[in-house]
C-alpha cells in the first residue's frame, strides 16, 4: 500500500509539473506578443515621426529598424513555444490519464479492503450471536 501511495504522489507531482510547464510557456507567449506588438506600436509611432514608411529608404530610421528585427525574432520564437505548448499539453493530458488509471485502481483497492474488512467483522458478529443463541430453543424468545 505504501509503495502505491508513494507512486500516486509521484504521478500527482509529474502531473503538477507538466501543468506548470504548459502555464509557462503559454504567459512567455502571451508576453512575447506583447512585447512584439509594442515595437510595433513603437515602430509606427517612429515611421509618423520621420515621414519615412520605406523600410527599404536609404533614410529609414536605424530604430525602426531595430525594432523591426527584434519584433520578427519575438514573433519567431513565439510561433516556436506554440509547438512546444502543444508538445506540453500532449504531456500533460497522458500523465493526468496515467494519474486518474492509477487512483481508480487505489479507490477500487480500498473499496476491496473495506469489505474484506466489512465480511470480517460480519461473520465475528454472527460467530458471536451464534454462541449466544440456544441451542435447542428458538432464537428469540
């Protein structure tokens, strides 16, 4: 029994880390986006400020452009931590599957138990009423 509550603390723990690690990736790309749609803001707020729409014009801004580089680099690596989040969740729904097989076998287990338990202590009562009862006479009187 031990060795089996020890397993279910184990799966209960893979469980709570699978999930941690998909609620991480899944702010880093929230805060990705973010990120990236405030350069963006940035980068417009710089292209109004110079006149100047043309990435390719040899007068663009060397921020904007900077900006626009880490922009496409965040987005990258968000699209990137998407196919790791849907590798995580995968993760996830096999060790919570894992974890409910393992605590429906312990529920059926003690479940088991108890009415060994039950069938026990019901034939010491009735070996014990049966002591008590007559012989001869009728069992209640």
């Amino acid at each position: 029994m031990k060795s089996r509550d020890s397993v279910l603390r184990l799966r209960r723990f893979q469980a709570d880390e699978k999930r941690r690690r998909v609620t991480q990736i899944e702010s880093m790309i929230a805060e990705f986006e973010r990120m990236a749609r405030d350069l963006s803001d940035q980068v417009v707020a710089e292209q109004q400020r110079t006149g100047i729409h043309d990435a390719t014009h040899f007068a663009y801004p060397t921020f904007a452009k900077a900006a626009l580089a880490r922009r496409d680099n965040l987005l990258a690596s968000a699209s990137e931590l998407k196919g790791q989040m849907a590798a995580a969740q995968d993760e996830l729904a096999e060790a919570v599957e894992d974890l409910k097989k393992l605590e429906l076998i312990a529920e059926r287990d003690v479940a088991r138990e108890r009415a060994t338990v039950a069938a026990a202590e019901q034939e010491a009562i009735d070996a014990a009423a049966a002591r008590r009862r007559p012989r001869n006479g009728p069992a209640f009187a």
